[in-house]
C-alpha cells in the first residue's frame, strides 16, 4: 500500500487535507458496497471514503480452439473471428488478429492463398498458434517469454523477416522492398568486410585498455573484437579502414546496427535458426481434414482425446497440444507413413 499525502483547493481556499491510497493486489471486479466493506477491513483505513469504485470488464468468448490458422472457424465456412471474442485482451493483441482475419478474409473471398506466418515469423504468429493449439481459460496477453524464437523476432529485423510478405500481399510498395534490399546488401558487404579486414593491436589497445578488454599481442580480424562483450562497432572506429569503409559506402544505420547484432550474436542466431528448420518438418508434414485419430488406440487416452477435440492441421501444432506426449507424435507419424 502506498500513501500519498495532498491538500484540496477550491477557488485559492484550503478545503481540506486529502491522503490518496494505491493498493496492490486488491480486486477491483466486486460490486461498490463490497470493495467499500473490504477496504475498512484494512487496519488504517476503517473509516475510508471511496470517491471512486474500481472496475473490471468482463466478457463471452468462443473457445479458439474452434479456429484455423487463418482465424477462419472450423464450424462455419467463411467466417473470420478476432479480438476478445477469441479469449484476449490488449489493443495489440486485437489489431493483430483483425489484420490477420481481413487479410485471410479477403484471400478467401478471392480465391487466393491463406495467409499464415509461423511461430518464427511473428509475434502475430504465436499469438494465433498459442490460441488455436492450446486455448485460454484467462484473458489472453502476448508476452516476449511465450516465443520460443525471440531471439529471431526482434525488431531490428521486422522489416526482412515481413516486408516481402507484405509486398506479395499489396500491404507493402515497392519503394519499401528497394530499402530492404539496400540495407540487405549493405549489411551483407559490411560482414565481409569486417571479417575480413585486421585491425592493429596499436590502433585498438588503447580502447580495449579503457573498456577493460584484454589487449592484442598481434593483428586480428575486426569481427573477431567486436564479438568481445561491451565492445561495439563505434569502438572500433579508431581503425582507419573501418572509418573509412562506412564513410565510402554511406552505411546506413540500420545496416550498421544489423552487421553488428549477426557478428556479436551470430552462434547463439545459427543455432535458433537450426531449431526452427527442425521444426519446420515437422510443420510440412500435413494431417487430412477426416483423419480419425480415435483409431490410435497405441497413443495415450488424454492424447488421443486432445487430438481429436482440436483436430491439427500438422504435425507440429499436433507436438504442441498440452497433453499430447512426444511418444504420442512418433506414433502419429507411424501411422502417417513417416
């Protein structure tokens, strides 16, 4: 509980002292007379006026279960849910689902290609999946720590990893794809340059000294000290042809910053990107609309239950269905064939 003490004016003349509380942790979804009852409750504040009753908003929803990837419902053909009627909140959330939906509203309308990106695509991409694939009992938020591949969404590279899909759909014009492709060259040359191209212990040892970095007995690769914890590439502009090669080039920011982030975490990058050409094989490997999977009598009760209930469309969203053990998976493609 936090207090915070004030005074009331009216027309320049002291009215009264005021004291405004913050209480953590107190439920603001009960009815008026009962938040004002439970507030009294609390010792110091027996004989508190409550100005304003806290609130809480409550609504219905469809469980996401029943949806496809695209937003479309299984049960009803050609409609498109999004938003709270989906188990979530957050104007993010929203706006998210409702590009999803009218994109894939409008592909159905015209005959054309679903649209959905993958849990390494987007955020967008494991918001839906996370819907659709295990369902919400609680209003449902999109947090960082929900993506298994953070480390590839980041937004320093939203633009490469959605602006080509963005253009293929009409979202995106093409002056946008020109600027992508100038920062992918740009960055592309500025790696190879920079693993490439030494540095000299004497340009760089002074830096290195004062950053608290051990000093170098003999010339190395650039990329080799900027991969050094607290080293950037501003650092390392003490090396001439570095300074140089930014200057000629006319590097731009986002460039810059790109080249450094793949050098500085480019191991921790290559193995994330392993595991999602791993799980993209799964991802590939499609189960039919009519598949019974009642028949899988070798896989667990609460598997073949789940399985059924959400009905997958691949054996991905299949292997992250709470309740559906790996076991459960390699049976499942037993019976695919695989």
């Amino acid at each position: 509980m936090q207090i915070k003490r004030g005074i009331s004016y009216l027309s320049n003349q002291k009215v009264r002292d005021t004291v405004e509380i913050y209480l953590n942790g107190f439920s603001t979804s009960l009815p008026e007379a009962v938040q004002l009852k439970a507030l009294r409750k609390i010792k110091g504040l027996e004989k508190v006026k409550m100005f304003r009753a806290g609130y809480a908003i409550e609504y219905d929803y469809f469980p996401p279960t029943q949806l496809k990837h695209t937003l479309e419902t299984k049960l009803v053909n050609n409609l498109f849910f999004c938003g709270q009627i989906n188990g979530t909140t957050g104007y993010e959330e929203a706006a998210a689902q409702g590009l999803m939906a009218g994109i894939n509203a409008h592909q159905n309308t015209h005959g054309k290609e679903e649209f959905i990106l993958s849990r390494s695509d987007a955020y967008i991409g494991v918001l839906i999946d996370d819907l659709i694939t295990k369902g919400t009992e609680e209003p449902y938020r999109m947090f960082t720590s929900r993506a298994e591949y953070r480390l590839l969404l980041r937004q320093d590279n939203a633009d490469i990893r959605l602006t080509k899909k963005g253009y293929k759909l009409g979202l995106a014009k093409f002056d946008r794809i020109e600027q992508l492709e100038k920062k992918e060259i740009e960055t592309a040359a500025l790696i190879k340059f920079l693993k490439t191209q030494s540095i000299d212990p004497k340009d760089i040892n002074p830096v290195l000294e004062k950053l608290g970095s051990a000093v170098l007995k003999q010339k190395v690769k650039i990329k080799a000290v900027l991969s050094r914890p607290h080293i950037t590439l501003e650092d390392l502009l003490v090396c001439k042809e570095l300074k140089t090669y930014l200057a000629d080039k006319k590097c731009s920011t986002e460039a810059i910053e790109q080249a450094e982030i793949e050098i500085k975490y480019g191991g921790y990058l290559n193995k994330e990107k392993e595991s999602v050409e791993k799980s993209l094989r799964l991802e590939n490997i499609k189960i039919s609309k009519d598949f019974v999977f009642d028949k899988l009598h070798s896989i667990s009760t609460e598997g073949r239950e789940k399985l059924s209930f959400i009905q997958p469309e691949t054996i991905g969203q299949a292997s992250r269905i709470s309740g559906v053990s790996p076991s459960d998976i390699n049976v499942l493609l037993v019976y695919l064939g695989r």
